[in-house]
C-alpha cells in the first residue's frame, strides 16, 4: 500500500518519492493518520475502509477549495485513492505549533477572509454530498438558506434521530417552523469549514493559523462562528480578529442556538445519549 501511495505521489508531484519511513499519528475521531517521509519531504496520510474513499474524495475537495481562497491556511491536498482494500488521502504536513493570542487573532482575520471569498453563484449547497463526523451532509443547491438549513441540515438530522430512536415532534412541522424563524434572514453565501471545533483549528510551529478535517459547503458563515462557542468557546482575541475584518450581523446571538442545534443532534446520531434532551431543549429555545 505505501508503495503505491508513494507512486500517487511521484505522479501527482511530478517528483519521485519513495516512503522511508511512515509512523502513525494519533488524534483523529475517524480515520488514522499517518506521517510518510522520504527524508526531505514529508505528507499526513489519512487512512479508512474502502468504503470510505468517497468521504476522502469530498474532504480533498473542500479543503482544495478553501486553499484556493488563499486565505486562512489549510494542508493542501495532494491526492486520494483506495489501495489494498484502503482508501487514502495525502496531503501537506503541518508541523503544529502553540497558539498564542496574536494567532488567534490572525485566525479571526483569515476566516473571516475566506468566508468573505465570493460565491460562484450565489446558491446554498455544495458540488457534492460530505459527512459531518461520520452522518452524511446533503449539499443539493438551493437559492434560499431558510430552505437549505432547515430542510438539508435540521430535518435530515431529525428524521436520522428518529430513527435511532429519538423523541421529537413532527418534522415538517419543524422544518416549516425554523423557515420561519430564519424568513427575514438572507445571508450571502460563504464557503464554510463546516465543523469548526478547536480540535479542528490549529497553529504551526511558525506562528501561521490553519483549519484541519472541513465539511465543506456554501452557507451562512455564522454556522462556523456558532460552532466555535459551541464547547467552550475559541479565545477572545478570535473574535477580535474575525469582526475587525468582516462583522457580525444583528441577530447572530438568536441564530447561534439554531445552527450549533445542527451539530447537536449530529451528536446524538453519532453518540446517543444526552444529546437528545439537549437537542430538544435547544428547539424548544429556537422556537419559542
Ligand atoms: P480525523 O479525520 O480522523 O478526525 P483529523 O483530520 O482531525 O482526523 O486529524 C487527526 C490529527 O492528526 C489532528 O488532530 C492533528 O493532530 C493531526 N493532523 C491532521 N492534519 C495534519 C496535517 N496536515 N499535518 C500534520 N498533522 C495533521
């Protein structure tokens, strides 16, 4: 397998690379991650089941797309593909540094670059379908957000816990009512990272921000916002930086609860538990 990874490299590079070493890197949720050098060049290679290589394909693809906003940092990806019954991603390695508090005032900034990056067609939604942790996230374009989030992000999650077992009242009755509470927002559409917790925001050892592991899509970019409060909340200076370049609206403090709801009941589909009264609570907060 390595072998082959190696002559993906070479291809894609357009410089031979023959792996010296590989050694396994722990952290991730999903997959495992692995550092390959050669001695002078060195990649993080992600690896899962054969099945997955589709979710690789995606997550080459976002993280390409917020490269080339060229913006905040993000690993540039090199290649994907499936070898011995695995499926892989390479890209660039970052060597990771602590993050002090003009980082994360630069990270503020950078996001908030990207996500003033201009849309290709002002729709919601995205190229393809991605996952968020390991549940499919559905990016069917659409003109309007209130459609796109309450539809493709509330109810597909809702039905998913229903299924799983979760109590919560009925759907399109739900969907029907977060339209509403989201009927006089129109935001422009952002590329988003789409899962923005701190394990996904990081600082090279030169001092750089960069955003790891994204669920890519065209939506309102408070979703990124809302979900870097959602567990604890990034350091002050994050949002110093974010509103110095591209401010928050009005009325971001009211959606915030709506859109890390998402992230909520994703939760409860990946992890049960106490997730589902918390997702409720938060509805019943939404909607009141
Ligand atoms: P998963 O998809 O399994 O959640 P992540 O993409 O979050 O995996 O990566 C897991 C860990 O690997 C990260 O927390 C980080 O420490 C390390 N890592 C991720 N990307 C890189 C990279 N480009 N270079 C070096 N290390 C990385």
């Amino acid at each position: 397998m390595w072998l082959e990874i190696a002559e993906q490299i070479t291809k894609v590079t357009g410089k031979s690379f023959e792996v010296q070493q590989h050694r396994s890197v722990g952290g991730g949720c999903i997959n495992q991650g692995y550092s390959i050098t050669d001695g002078a060049r060195t990649y993080f290679v992600k690896l899962n089941q054969a099945s997955q290589l589709e979710m690789f394909e995606a997550e080459a693809l976002g993280l390409q797309q917020m490269y080339d906003t060229q913006s905040i940092r993000v690993p540039q990806p090199l290649c994907c593909g499936m070898s011995d019954r695995n499926s892989y991603i390479v890209m660039e390695w970052l060597e990771f540094g602590r993050a002090d508090n003009a980082a994360w005032e630069e990270m503020g900034r950078k996001l908030a670059q990207m996500h003033a990056y201009p849309s290709p067609n002002g729709k919601f939604g995205w190229e393809r379908n991605n996952t968020i942790g390991s549940t499919p996230q559905v990016n069917a374009w659409m003109d309007n957000w209130s459609e796109f989030f309450a539809e493709q992000r509330i109810g597909y999650q809702i039905r998913l816990a229903k299924r799983r077992g979760g109590s919560f009242p009925d759907t399109n009755a739900t969907i029907a009512a977060i339209q509403e509470v989201l009927a006089d927002w129109q935001p422009s559409p952002s590329l988003v990272h789409g899962d923005l917790w701190s394990g996904n925001a990081a600082c090279t050892a030169a001092g750089e921000p960069a955003i790891l592991d994204p669920a890519t899509y065209w939506g309102d970019r408070e979703v990124d916002l809302a979900m870097t409060e959602l567990f604890g909340g990034f350091p002050a200076a994050f949002y110093r930086g974010y509103n110095a370049v591209f401010p928050l609206n009005e009325g971001y403090q009211r959606r915030k609860t709506l859109y890390n709801l998402y992230h909520i009941l994703n939760h409860f589909n990946l992890f049960g538990g106490g997730y589902e009264s918390q997702a409720r609570r938060m509805l019943d907060d939404v909607l009141r």
